[in-house]
C-alpha cells in the first residue's frame, strides 16, 4: 500500500520516527527490553492520573478485544453478574464476550444515538441486588458518541460495584482522572490516541481489585492477573512479547508528553472533529451523532443521497491519498472519518477539499 493517511479510529497514521523504533530487534529477556516495560507501564499511570500505590497497569498481548476479554474472563468470577451498557458494535461484543464465557450478565441497551442513563443504571443496581460488575464503552467507535462515564461511575462507585470502563479510542485523547472516575478496570490500546501500532493493549487497574482476581481467569493466555504478577517484578511479560509494537509505543509515549499531554492532544483533535463536522456539513452530509454527544475520535455521517456510492466515494478519497472507514450500523447508511492520530488541520482542510470537489463533480453528473 501507499502512504495513505488513515483516517480511521486504529490502527491510524503514525509518526515517522514512531515507524523507525520497529527497524530493531529486541530480546524479550534483556534488561534493557524490560525497563522498557516498566517505565511505559509508569507512564501509563502517570496518564490515567493515578498513583502506583493504588493503581497497576498491565500490557497484554493482541488486539483491544483480546484485552477486554482478558479483563472480563480475570476481574468477573463464577459468582458473579455483570451489568452491561451498550449501544454501539463494541458493547454488543462485551455481551457477546460475556455469553461465550457464560459470564451472568444483564444488558442495558440505549439506540445507538442516545448515551446510556445514570438513572436507569441506578435503577437496574436497586432491582438487581446480584450485579457485581458495570462495563460501559467510553467512547462507541461504531457512531462516535462519547459515554457519561462520570455520572455512571458515581453512581456504580455508590453501590459499591467494580467499574469496568473499554477506554480504548478514548484514552490518550481524552483526560481521564481513573480515580476520580472510580474506575476499577481502564482498558485501552497501543494503536489508537497514543498513536502507536497494533500488537497490544493494556489495563490500568486498581490494584486491591486485581489482587481478589487471583484464580477466577477462564483462560491460560488471558489471565490478566497472572500476567500482572509476573510482569510487576521486572518487567518481563508472561509468553512472547510484541517487542517491535512496544519499543514503537515507547516512542510514542515520549511524543504525546511532547505535543504537551493528553489535553493538548485533545485540543488537536477536537479541532480537526469540528472542522470536519462545519465542512462537510456546507457539503450536505449531516452527522449522526449531534454535536453535544460527539466525540473527538471519529465522525460518523449519513449519506447525503440514495445515489451517494460509498465504494466509490471511498476509492476516489483513497486515490486522493485518504483512506476513511465503512459504517457500522444497520438501520441508516453512514460512513466514518476518525480524527486521531498523526493528523492535523491542514491534512482536514485538504480531505474536505477533495470531498468538495467530489461532490461538485458527482452533482454535475446527476
């Protein structure tokens, strides 16, 4: 392929020098490869706002998925129900993760354009004395939205439930004070905000909610706890690492507190969300998310015609050097455009000019 920009919520554009870090070979048991390790889980923490004495992270081999599934299989046990929010693809598949794993759960399902009540979640805690777990999707790649993690985990941390957040196109981007969440279990990914590549995500936990998930894991390679406790000594990961991903992520890391941190990382990217919504909306493409519940990851817009081809469309973007993401949903036809990544408001100003041309020249022809 080309060195497109990728338009998409992960894996997405990269930086240069992010790329160069993968060009070496690193032993997984060498000291130096292991500090590495140690100080990206650091990092991590220092990220998430929180302090070592109360929370741990993990790195975990695989894809965002794998490492979801990791924490449900570890943190929720035999005897217990986990209460789940979805409305979008990616809390669709933590239900469907929980069946697989016959996990006792209950779902609380939002139409794809709305957030999720702290109310309802309130009421389903008081009717449901059994639950013991929440998880909610931070930010729905599916659509866009953003999710009220604040105002749900007030109300879980009220009744004394385990908060499981999928922070995993949102963390990096977005701050986040876990603590202040009362976040139990923050789980992201390498290749999204932090701009890294895919082979890996992490979990940042608290650390008394780690330790009582000794022995539950259903699974050998996704026991998340075993992985901590091998992991916490020196930094060596339990089975093969992803050495060249996590030399990359280290860069990475080092290149988000040079942009100025997650709030200035934030702002980029808000920025590009809000020139790209106002462009393309003098277009005639209406996002689906409004404005209010929007995200700063990814834009999810309607088609402007029955005509409107996407396959085309998207040929047509990737031929001008832009490569953007199919829709997700089943009752509209929409498709998507993310804004993270190595991606900045000159790169938006051309794509919304290519679009323009585009569409005046789709017009001429209709």
């Amino acid at each position: 392929m080309s060195n497109y920009k990728l338009l998409t919520p992960g894996p997405l554009t990269t930086t240069n020098t992010v790329k160069q870090e993968m060009l070496k070979d690193r032993c997984t048991w060498d000291d130096d490869y292991k500090n590495v390790t140690q100080a990206i889980r650091k990092q991590l923490l220092d990220l998430a706002q929180v302090d070592e004495s109360d929370y741990t992270a993990v790195l975990m081999q695989g894809s965002g998925s794998f490492v979801v599934e990791s924490v449900l299989t570890t943190a929720v046990g035999e005897g217990d129900k986990v209460l789940i929010l979805t409305n979008g693809a990616y809390g669709e598949r933590i239900v469907e993760m929980a069946k697989v794993l016959r996990i006792a759960h209950v779902v609380y399902r939002v139409p794809y354009a709305e957030q999720p009540s702290s109310l309802e979640v309130q009421a389903l805690l008081e009717k449901n004395a059994s639950i013991t777990h929440v998880a909610i999707v931070h930010c729905e790649t599916t659509t866009g939205i953003l999710n009220p993690i604040k105002e749900i985990g007030e109300v879980v941390y009220s009744f004394n439930k385990t908060f499981i957040v999928d922070a995993m196109s949102s963390f990096g981007g977005v701050p986040m004070d876990l603590s202040d969440l009362h976040i139990d279990f923050c789980i992201s990914s390498a290749n999204k905000c932090i701009q890294g590549v895919p082979g890996f995500g992490f979990v940042i936990a608290k650390t008394d909610e780690l330790v009582k998930c000794k022995g539950q894991a259903r699974s050998v390679a996704l026991d998340l706890y075993s992985q901590w406790e091998v992991m916490k000594r020196d930094g060596k990961w339990r089975f093969t690492s992803p050495t060249h991903v996590v030399a990359a992520f280290a860069k990475a890391l080092e290149e988000l507190v040079e942009e100025g941190g997650v709030n200035a990382r934030y702002q980029r990217y808000a920025d590009n969300n809000q020139l790209l919504r106002s462009r393309l909306s003098a277009l005639g493409f209406e996002a689906y998310i409004s404005e209010e519940l929007q995200s700063p990851i990814i834009t999810t817009f309607l088609f402007p015609h029955k005509k409107f081809s996407f396959e085309h469309f998207y040929q047509e973007m990737k031929k001008a050097g832009f490569v953007i993401y199919p829709g997700k949903l089943t009752d509209v036809d929409t498709f998507r455009i993310g804004n993270i990544g190595d991606i900045y408001e000159e790169d938006m100003l051309a794509l919304c000019e290519v679009i323009k041309n585009y569409m005046v020249v789709k017009n001429h022809e209709n």
